[in-house]
C-alpha cells in the first residue's frame, strides 16, 4: 500500500497564530491529532497539494531541497509571523513531475531561494509534520485545471511514490463553503455566515462519515457550487486521485467556522 | 499647508517581463531584450513623471490580496527579495522602498470613516508583492518617490460586479481626501492589464518576440475600443461598459485599480495620454496618462514655487 494516510485542513493561518480562539483553538487541537496519526501511519514523506499555492501557467513542484524562513500572511499579517523549515522529498518530486509531463500535464520544478511558500503548506507542516522529521513533496494549484486533471495529479503522485517504492501521507489544503465576512468580527462569536452554507457543510461530512462515497462524489458539484467551496473543492479531487480504491469515507476531527467560512480536519 | 492635490493618475500594468527584459541590477534573471514597444512606453511615462515631480506615488495592486478590508503599507521601509510565483524564472528582484507612513494612515482613516473596512500593515517582514514593485519599478526605477501601497480587496470579484466597483468608488474618494488634507501632491497608479486572456505555455526563450501577439482578436478589438474612448476622454462610455469588457476581455480591471484611480481623480473628462500598448503573453498592457496639471485641474509646481 503507497498511501499510508490522508488528511484534508484548512489553510488559514487563524488556527496556528491564534489558537486561543475557542472555534480556532479546536481546529489546531484537531490538526495535532491528525499529525498524530500521520506519524503512526509511519509514511516516508508527506504529499502536499495546496490550494493556496497559486500557479498558471504550467503544474508546479517544489524542488528546493531545504525551504527556512519567516512568512508574514497577506491578510492576517497583524497575528504575527509564520516561521517554517521544509525539507523536500526532491526525488519524489522529480519523478512526479517526469509522470505528469508523460500524462501530459505540463510541469515543472521551482528551486529558487526565496521563493514564496503558501500559507497553507507551512499551516500543515507546522501542524501536521512538528520537528519537520519527514520530507515533504508540494504541488500547486493550477487556477485553470479542473477536477479531473487535478484528480489525475493526485493520482501520479501516489504513481511516483510507488514507483520509488515509498509510502506516503497525503495532505490536501482548502476550506469548505467559501463565503467570509468581510467586516471585522468578534472572533469568539465567529460562525459559518449562513444557514445554508453550514447545512451544507454538514451534509458533505456526514456522507463522508458514514461512507457513502459513490453519494458524496455525485454531491460534489452541486456541492461546490451551492457553497461556493474554496476552488471548486479541486482538493478533494486531488485526494480522490491519490486515494484512488481506498477512498472509502473519512474520520471528521473537527468542523469549525474560520472568519465565517467552513474548516473542517478530515483524516481518511 | 498648501492643500494636497492629485497632480496625476498613470495606467500602469505589472507584467513582471518588463523588468526582465530591461535588465536591472536588482533582477537576478538575465535577458537578451524583449517588450521593447512597452518598455518605450514607460520610458516616456518616466520622463513626464520626472517633469510631475511628485512628494508620493501611490499604487493599488491586484497581487496583494486581502479579503477582510482594503489593506495599506504601514512600515516606514521595506526590503527584501520578492520572487514572482508564476514566473519565478523571470522575476527574482531585490526591493527597497520607503513608505510614506503617515499618508497611508490617513488613507486608511478615511476609508474607514466612510464605513470601508481598512487596515495597516505594520509588520517589519512583510513581503511586499510584485505587482506592485513591478508598477513602480517600470514608473520610477530610481526608488527615490515615498510609496503608498494598496491592496486589493477584491470586492468586484467577491460581491456582485457593481457592487464591488463602487466599493472602489469609494476607496478612491477616501483617498483624494487624505491627499486634499495632507498637502503632498500624488500621482496615483493603476497597477493593471486590460484584455487578461493570455497563453497556457510559456516559449523556450520568453522574450523570443516572434511568439508574442494578442491571445485572441476579440480581446484585442475590446482593448482598441477601450483605450479609443480614454484617448477621446469619453470616460462616462467608458465606464458605461465597463462590466461588459470585464466579462467579455476578462480584464485585469476587474480587480478595481482603474475604479479607485479615477474615482479620486474625479472621472476627469480629458483625454488620457496613450505612451503605448503592447501584449505579454498574449496580455494586452496600455500604458497612460491623465495629466491633471495640463489638463488645467491641478496647480502647477512652478505656480506654487512663484506664489
């Protein structure tokens, strides 16, 4: 078995600069549970595919083999800083990205100091891989790929992992319904901004909980649609992908309002 | 205190090919050239800049995306290598800008007195996106202008079109009110592209001009009628069907910069000055003018040095 473990978190810095916040305070407490159980799932490197990582004109892998330094979030910059120190997996990378030149999907590796690492991938590293003891591999978003290419990388990048032999964790960045306040709120009363949105919400992690797969993929779209999830919920497509026969529902660890929209901490 | 003044308002896209192909010290990439046509056209934009001699130069940039409120630099300098996500290969460039500080908050006080969420950004650490080094950069590459730096809300893409453009309205209101009250004379600059369609590949050498050309014709003809109208100063057409060129061209416009500029210009009625007009992949990019002292509608340096 290439993956060992699989997890979805939200890509806010929100729970990590301010976990004192009731609503947020789960959400980080639930992502320490979820590295828990990625460590014990003893994998030999983590898949990252973050919606956050922007990319247009070709599929992005990190190919740096030490990331370090101090990010300052673009909107929350006021919370305080985000130190990280990533090692990549640059082998695992590399064939990845030889695999999904071969599928077709135009890719390329970026090694360049400096070069900007999204909020999210260093949310999850903090999180989910404490002590950085395991080498990460990170792709990016594509704004102009679809479920179905996005569900192809998920599925090239367990290909490579198998190829090289080596088991993976996966771990997919994005939030659910979409819609935010705009206005500054009292952050200890923060809720999902409507009703409607947060039945949604719960529909979909009820269907994952219980299960019922072939029920939540056909849901999906209308899913994205209706609740404007974060980049059209491509995160789950990419966890599809990696997941492939094993997507069989998942464990919800926490769901939780960030600034009104939905996070939730799923591990599959 | 004299009272401030909006001297000028520049339309000023951020393709970061531009500092690639003039080859700056601060550009680590190295080119053979490339955009000359554009690059013209900002050698003509500094040159009437220099004449402006404007005390700040303040510039909304649809790269740095906040979405809780309208964001501004609120750190005195700011320094460091801002490396461009998308073309990493082209722009790696070493900034250094100083902030004017206390126009920002005024800025930001009075978009926040007309009920616009706004904010500042006070960390030291801060990377500073590279639209907006980009737009300056090509404006006024010595650096030696204090900045005020804007972030995009988004609102046009987050509410209903209308809705978000007169949020922009607004910002730009609040904003020639902090500059009437502070006494600098601004220029103002729109840091972006008209017609966004562009190429899904980049070519083996990106500044091989032979592959550079619109994206497509349609986009092309909605550029040629837009700028057709500034040049005329029709600026009430102009606007009229602007949500109709947003959608159809998907214009960069979208994300508010040109609202906000004209908006605290006053939606002067004067022909914009076009320097130029080019595509970067497949981008269409017009560099502009409104000379508010020309145009009779701000006091001319000269005047107030002999008052």
């Amino acid at each position: 078995m290439t993956v060992v473990s699989a997890f979805m978190i939200p890509g806010s810095p929100l729970p990590y600069v301010q976990a004192d916040n009731p609503p947020w305070g789960r959400l980080a407490d639930a992502m320490k549970t979820a590295g828990e159980s990625l460590a014990a799932s003893k994998p030999d490197a983590i898949v990252v595919y973050s919606t956050s990582w922007f990319a247009v004109l070709d599929q992005l892998w990190q190919t740096k083999p030490h990331l370090k330094g101090v990010h300052v979030d673009e909107n929350w910059h006021e919370y305080g800083e985000l130190p990280f120190d990533i090692h990549i997996d640059t082998k695992l990378a590399e064939v990845a990205i030889q695999e999904s030149n071969d599928a077709g999907i135009k890719s390329k590796g970026v090694n360049y100091d400096q070069f900007p690492i999204d909020t999210g991938t260093i949310v999850a590293s903090n999180f989910l891989n404490p002590g950085n003891k395991l080498p990460l591999m990170i792709t990016s978003n594509n704004l102009y790929h679809d479920w179905a290419t996005t569900e192809t990388l998920g599925q090239i990048s367990a290909k490579a992992a198998d190829r090289l032999g080596k088991k993976i964790a996966v771990v997919v960045i994005g939030r659910l319904s979409g819609a935010f306040y705009r206005h500054t709120i009292n952050i200890s009363e923060d809720k999902v901004v409507s009703e409607q949105d947060d039945q949604w919400n719960k529909k979909i992690l009820d269907l994952l909980g219980q299960g019922a797969t072939d029920v939540f993929l056909q849901t999906c779209p209308e899913y994205a649609e209706k609740a404007k999830v974060e980049m059209g919920f491509k995160h789950m497509a990419f966890l599809k992908g990696a997941l492939g026969e094993q997507f069989q529902g998942g464990k919800v660890h926490a769901y939780e309002p960030i600034y009104g929209s939905g996070a939730a901490v799923i591990e599959f | 205190m004299n009272k401030g003044e909006i001297i000028a308002g520049f339309l000023a896209p951020h393709p970061p090919h531009l500092v690639y192909s003039e080859n700056p010290p601060q550009n680590e990439p190295e080119s053979q050239g490339g955009w000359e046509e554009l690059r013209w056209a900002y050698e003509r934009a500094r040159a009437s800049l220099e004449e402006l001699k404007p005390d700040v130069l303040l510039v909304h940039s649809p790269h740095w995306i906040t979405e809780q409120g309208h964001h501004f630099l609120g750190v005195e300098n700011l320094s460091g290598k801002s490396v461009d996500p998308i073309f990493p290969n082209l722009f790696r460039y070493g900034f250094d800008l100083n902030v004017d500080v206390e126009l920002a908050e005024a800025c930001c006080q009075e978009a926040a007195d007309i009920g616009l969420n706004s904010k500042m950004m006070r960390n030291p650490k801060f990377r500073v996106d590279y639209g907006t080094i980009t737009t300056l950069h090509m404006i006024r590459p010595q650096w030696d202008i204090p900045v005020v730096g804007i972030s995009a809300n988004n609102s046009p893409y987050y509410l209903q079109l209308d809705e978000g453009l007169e949020e922009m309205d607004r910002l730009g209101k609040a904003t020639r009110a902090a500059i009437e009250k502070s006494g600098r004379r601004a220029v103002l600059l729109a840091s972006n592209t008209f017609c966004h369609f562009h190429f899904s590949e980049e070519p083996e050498i990106p500044e091989d001009m032979s592959q550079e050309h619109p994206q497509n014709y349609e986009g092309y003809r909605w550029d040629m009628r837009m700028i057709g109208l500034l040049r005329k100063g029709h600026v009430d057409e102009f606007f009229e069907i602007l949500p109709q060129f947003i959608e159809e061209a998907f214009a960069e416009v979208k994300s508010g910069a040109f609202t906000w500029m004209f908006s605290a210009m006053g939606y002067p009625k004067i022909p914009g000055e076009l320097h130029g007009y080019g595509t970067v992949i497949g981008t269409g990019n017009p560099v502009m003018e409104w000379n508010l002292i020309k145009a009779g509608l701000a006091t001319d340096i000269k005047n107030i040095q002999a008052a």
